[in-house]
C-alpha cells in the first residue's frame, strides 16, 4: 500500500518505501548510548524504515535519496538489500529515465547505494545533487562503487542553494560533513538530520555515528526550528508534523 503524497507551495511529495528492517547486530549495539537517558528500552526491537521521496515541481521530477541499493550495493554488507525503490517509483508512473535531477542527502549507502545497479547508473539522465564537503569527505567503498560511476552526472553544490525554483537545499552538516536537506515551503525532507523520533523531544539525543556529534545537535535544532512537516528517511511514518 503506498503512502499518500502530499502538495506543498505547489510540489508534489510522493513517499516511496525503499526497504524496511529491523537494524542489524553490528549497529544495533550502539543503541543504549544513542537513547541514554530517552524514555527507549535499549533491548527494544528498532525497526529501521528507508524513504525516499519524489518531488514533482513544474514538469520536472526531482528525486531525494535512492535508498539501499541492490545486491551489489555497498548497502549489502548491513541493510535489507534489495531495496524496492524502482518498483515504488513504477507504482507512482515514473521511470527511472523520467527522472532530471536526483538530490542526494548525504553519501552513505543507504541513501545513495541506489544511484548505481551493476556499475551503471540507475537514473541516466538525471543530474546528482550532492554537496562539495560531502564529495570532498565520502568513504572510498562509495567513491569507487557509487559516485565515479555517475561520471559526470555528478554536480557539486556548496552551502544554501536553490536549484529549482521552490525547492531548496540546505547545508546540515554533523551526521555527515556534506548533509543537506531539502526545504519546499516550511516543509524539510530532513534525511539523516533525525534517526529515531525520540530526536524530536530531545534533539540532543546524538546517534554515535554521526561524524560530529555537535554540529549534529546544532543542525537538528536548526531543522525543527523552520521545518512545520518533516518527510524523514528513517521513521515508520514518512511525514511527521511538528507542533509549534
Ligand atoms: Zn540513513
């Protein structure tokens, strides 16, 4: 059953469910450090959601993140591979071909490990958003199986920039050196700025793989403060309303 879009300053969002999984051993042994002091059982079952999203504005189809990957991915060695990303686009009418610019939020492999199948790019035709730091700081695994692939696909941006008109990437470094969201309206797709919804009480609650664990707590913060929806990667739920 796919998830309900929803329009935002005139954008459709489509929620698309890349996998669904329970967190494997090797990172489910940080989780009573993510959660001290949360009101979150540390032998709680977490059961980790994978989103991604498209962004129908103006004739162009924008996708954020593509989840996973397939068997191949550099995802495979952690996460519920393979993950359905194109199947969901399908059920929304889009083809991998239709798509003209993929925004990726940050390079781990959960959310860019579905920008190449067999060693070729998945959206051909598409332009890589992907921030300077992040291409600048990503693991070699990813630089060599998921952005030398994109070849020129790939375009650097740098800091705040508006791409397309209404859509927004914003620079949130601290998970990663190169995070960025998406703003359309006062609405974020906030990647892997929040992991698990207890962030929302207590957006210091830091997850121990984050690479700088205070500039995390600051984009969090900064995030909650102008975002009124968030469409996150990893909760049950795609979109989360936040009360003023
Ligand atoms: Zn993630």
């Amino acid at each position: 059953m796919p998830h309900e879009s929803r329009i935002e300053a005139g954008i459709e969002i489509i929620p698309l469910c890349d996998a669904v999984g329970p967190m494997g051993a090797a990172i489910r042994k940080p989780l009573p450090e993510m959660f001290r002091g949360a009101s979150f059982p540390a032998d709680a079952e977490w059961v980790l959601h994978f989103h991604c999203y498209l962004l129908l504005a103006a004739g162009r189809t924008i996708l954020v993140d593509t989840g996973v990957g397939g068997a191949d991915s550099p995802a495979a060695s952690w996460a519920p591979v393979p993950g359905r990303l194109v199947a969901e686009m399908a059920a929304a009418g889009v083809k991998p071909a239709d798509v003209d610019a993929v925004v990726i939020t940050h390079l781990h492999s959960d959310h860019a490990g579905g920008c190449v199948a067999g060693g070729a790019p998945v959206f051909a035709n598409a332009r890589h958003l992907i921030q300077r730091a992040e291409l600048d700081w990503v693991s070699r695994p990813m630089r060599e199986q998921v952005v030398a692939p994109l070849g020129d696909r790939v375009e650097a941006v740098s800091g705040d920039v508006e791409p397309f008109p209404g859509v927004r990437l914003l620079h949130t470094p601290g998970h990663t050196p190169g995070h960025q969201c998406v703003a359309v309206g006062d609405l974020v797709l906030s990647g892997d700025v929040l992991h698990h919804p207890v962030q929302l009480d207590d957006p210091t609650i830091t997850y121990v793989y984050d690479e700088d664990p205070a500039e995390a707590v600051r984009s969090r913060k900064a995030v909650l403060s102008r975002a009124r929806v968030l469409a996150t990667a990893h909760f049950a739920e795609p979109f989360t309303s936040l009360s003023s």
